[in-house]
C-alpha cells in the first residue's frame, strides 16, 4: 500500500484514511477521519443514523452493542486506538472488562462528539468482525441413515480399490454422522447474535415452505465431483445432490436463504449462487501421524494440504448411488460441536412441512 495515498472508506458521508498498522497479537485498522473542521464536524444537529443518542444532564451519552471478543480492537495496544479516538472525536468512551459482555457507552458534550465516536467505533468493529473464523453455519442435513450406509459403502471400496493412489487414504473422509449441505457460514460473536440468527431463520420458514408446497423435500445423492481444475490434485471432493423430479427447488432454498441472511448483516456473499455439494473427501480433515508414530500426543499437520489423486476414484465412482431420502430441515449448525446422534449442534431450526 502507498502510504501516502492510502485507500479511502466512506461511511455515513464522512471520508476515513484505511491505514494498516501492525502491532503485537494483530493488525490494527487505523481510520483517520478526513472530513471538514471541527467547528464544522461538531455542528449541533449532526445526527447518527444508526443508534439512539439521548441527551442526559451533562450532554450526550450512546449505548452500542459490541461482542466482547471485538472490544481488544477498540481498546488497541496498551490503550492507543481508544484515547486515539477519544481526542479526535471529544468524547469518552467507556468499554466493559475483557470477557464481560456488555454495551460500550459513548458520551461527550456536544451530540456530534458522540456521534462522530460513534461512527468510528462502527468501523472498527465492522472491519474486524469480518476477520473473525466463523463460528456457525445453515446446514442441509444429509446423515440420513440410508445415505450414511451408502456413503460407507463408498468409503470401503474406494479404499479397497484406490488406496495406493497418491494421498487416499482414511482420515481424509468425511464423518458419516456429519454429511451435510452447508449453505453459508455466519461468525456469531455472543448469545446475543446466536439469538438474532435463529430469530432470522424462523422467519424465512415461510418462503422455504411455499417452495416445498409444506412438505419434505425428496432427495437423491448420486455422483461425485471435485472442486478444483486438476482431477490429480484435489483438496475436495463431494456428492451430488438434487431433487428427484428436477426441480431448481433446493436451489432456490439454499439461494433465498443467503439473501436473507446477506440482507441482516449476518452472512457475507460470496458467490452468486449457493454451490450445493456434500463433502465425502477432504484433505482438511488429514491427520498428522508423525508425532502418534513417536508415542506422542500427535497434532494437526502445520504443513501445507496435501492433496490427494482422483482420477481412479472418478472414473470408478462417478455416477454412484450414495441415496435417497426426504429432507425436511434447515439447521443453525454450530462450527465443532455434536449432538448425541454425532451431527453438529443445533442453535436452531425449521421445518420444511
């Protein structure tokens, strides 16, 4: 990046240098406001558009909602990024303590102070907040028990026939319990967001019904595919899945829910259409025996992926029948967490019928 033409955000009509500084345990996104004087910024009737600013005995005061796990950001190293912000806005900002969830309340004198502050605490969060791991995601349920059988099947005999190829081998497959669709991923930073999305998914429960006509969705998962360009290193490889009278139906599905969710803020697109696949193979799940060979503990490989020949797989496999079955449910799956029946987690779900 030039650091003297560094690029320029706008938010909310004001224009903020993005300017990237490193520190300690991570990047701090410094946004340097670059709109009029401050005779001309601090004008009484500046409002913010996003939250309530109530005026108290001592001028200005504004609650907004931040997960805890952000408030480092705001905080920056040794308290930089928030006295930053306190002298270049005229206000104070109060942040609860490390691990505590709660509201970081802003007050000043003067309600464009705090709406000024206001503002450049938003960016901070929303730049931030997308740099966090996901932590849930919707799911498609596709651990039906005749699907699960079929899927073993496939393990075993591509074992059987394809072990010798390069990279094929066990733990690369996925966990039968865990066969899913995932439509999208969401980053849930508290109990309050996790709410907020359940909230949201019963609300699309309407639409998808008139889709599916009130009732399960009849289903076959049959073939295979991989991800990539090159069927002699693939990281992915996945069944096919489509609904029995061909339909676009569960297309449709997997499509509005993204916009739903895209719309609240809560999802991020990131293609035009949700691309449907059920992941049976995955070099993501390889385990490193290295260390389980020497008597150890053993632990996640920190070398790149190794990926895996497809090709015999492929030409062997690639109209196999893993199953049929009739999906009836959308679930908020909750990242690295099971059930008893050993599928994810469930925040939330609704029913097709």
């Amino acid at each position: 990046m030039d650091v003297l033409r560094p690029p320029l955000i706008n938010i909310n009509g004001r224009i903020y240098r993005r300017n990237i500084v490193k520190e300690e345990h991570y990047e701090e996104e410094d946004f340097s406001y670059m709109g009029p004087s401050e005779s001309e910024a601090l004008e009484e009737d500046e409002t913010c558009d996003s939250h309530f600013i109530e005026q108290t005995d001592k001028g200005y005061r504004c609650a907004i909602d931040v997960p805890s796990v952000l408030y480092k950001y705001i905080i920056g190293k040794k308290g930089e990024t928030r006295r930053r912000l306190e002298f270049d806005t005229k206000a104070s900002i109060s942040i609860p303590k490390q691990g505590i969830e709660g509201q970081i309340v802003i007050t000043a004198a003067q309600k464009a102070a705090v709406s000024s502050a206001v503002t450049r605490v938003e960016v901070l969060v929303e730049s931030f907040r997308k740099k966090q791991p996901f932590t849930h995601f919707l799911s498609l349920p596709l651990n039906d028990s005749k699907v699960q059988e079929g899927f073993q099947t496939f393990k075993d005999e591509v074992l059987r026939q394809c072990s010798q190829d390069h990279g094929v081998e066990e733990s690369i497959f996925q966990n039968p319990a865990k066969l899913h669709l995932t439509i999208g991923t969401l980053a849930l930073l508290n109990d309050t967001e996790v709410r907020k999305a359940c909230a949201h998914l019963q609300e699309c429960q309407s639409f998808i019904r008139d889709i599916t006509e009130g009732k399960a969705l009849p289903l076959e998962v049959t073939g295979i595919e991989y991800m990539n360009d090159d069927p002699a290193m693939v990281d992915v490889l996945y069944a096919k899945v489509s609904v029995k009278d061909g339909s676009d139906r569960l297309q449709m599905i997997a499509d509005r829910l993204v916009e739903h969710f895209v719309s609240v803020g809560l999802m991020v697109r990131e293609w035009d259409r949700v691309k449907l696949h059920g992941t049976v193979m995955n070099t993501l799940f390889r385990k490193d025996t290295t260390v389980e060979n020497r008597g150890g503990a053993g632990k996640p490989a920190t070398s790149e992926r190794e990926a895996f020949d497809a090709r015999s797989i492929l030409k062997k496999f690639d109209n196999y029948g893993f199953g049929e079955f009739e999906l009836n449910t959308v679930q908020l799956s909750q990242r690295y967490s099971t059930d008893c029946t050993g599928y994810y987690s469930s925040a939330g779900s609704i029913s097709f019928s």
